[in-house]
C-alpha cells in the first residue's frame, strides 16, 4: 500500500492513496491552519471505527441479522502532552434492526478484534481498546428502542 499527501499550503493538504480517493487534510486556525480538513488523528479513529465496522457488518449480514440502521463510534482519550497519543479508546457498535441477537453480534466484535481488523490489532497493542455495543429494534437508531447493551471487553 502507498499513501501520500500533497501540501496545498499553509497547514492544507490533499491526502491520497492506492485507491486513487482523495481526503482533505487540515489544521485549527489556533495553529496556524485554515480549518479545511481532517485532522490526522481523527482520520486514525475513522480508520478504527471503518475497518472493524465493515467486518462486523458483514459477518452479521452472512450470521442473517436483519439490520436496519448500524453505526460505530470511537471515542478515544489523548494525551495532554506533545504528542497527544491516544491514550485509550472505546469502540462503540450501535446495531438496530428486527430480532438482533446478542451472541451474533459478540460473535462479529470478537472476530473482528482477533482476526480480521489490521486497524484494531495494531492499536490493541499499544493502548487499551474497550469494545461496547447497544442493540436496538425498530428502523433508524434515532426512533428504535435500546433492547440490550453490554461490554465485550
């Protein structure tokens, strides 16, 4: 894999990669940017959140979970100090549908943290992952009711 990012300017920046997509980059006006893009660090998160949400979707979809609406969120906690690693984080998975089973959807999280997310096995090993999740029937998570929650890890 290549990636690559071309400066526009300032703290601006075009980042690209095999796939040919690009994504803008930028910085807080406070340090010197024009508040144009993504910060490094938040795309790190995306990158978490994107590799384990596509494995978990798609190992729910093969398990016949009727999904409706799916989101996965990090939240992750950075240092206070130069240069603000992230310090810990927690992937939250939000699956509503009809009939979600529980043990499905522990099944995919455990797959996806122990064999198929490069993202998740290579953070996991430098700070301390919690995997939660929220189970929700109806249509959209915004109108469906919250069945179940727990933690994985």
């Amino acid at each position: 894999m290549k990636a690559e990012v071309r400066w526009k300017g300032r703290l601006s920046f075009t980042g690209s990669a095999d796939s040919g997509f690009e994504i803008p980059l930028g910085s807080n006006p406070e340090v010197g940017g024009d508040d144009d893009g993504f910060r490094p660090m938040e795309l790190m998160a995306i990158s978490l959140a994107g590799c384990t949400a596509m494995d978990v979707i798609s190992i729910l979809t093969k398990k016949r979970q009727q999904i409706s609406d799916y989101r996965v969120k990090v939240i992750a906690e950075r240092s206070d100090q130069h240069p603000k690693v992230f310090t810990s984080a927690t992937i939250e998975y939000h699956v509503a549908g009809k009939d979600i089973t529980e043990s499905a959807l522990t099944r995919a999280m455990e797959l996806s943290a122990d064999a198929y997310c490069p993202a998740q096995a290579m953070l996991g090993k430098v700070l301390p992952l919690e995997l939660t999740y929220f189970i929700y029937e109806g249509g959209k998570l915004e109108n469906a009711n919250l069945v179940r929650q727990g933690r994985l890890r």
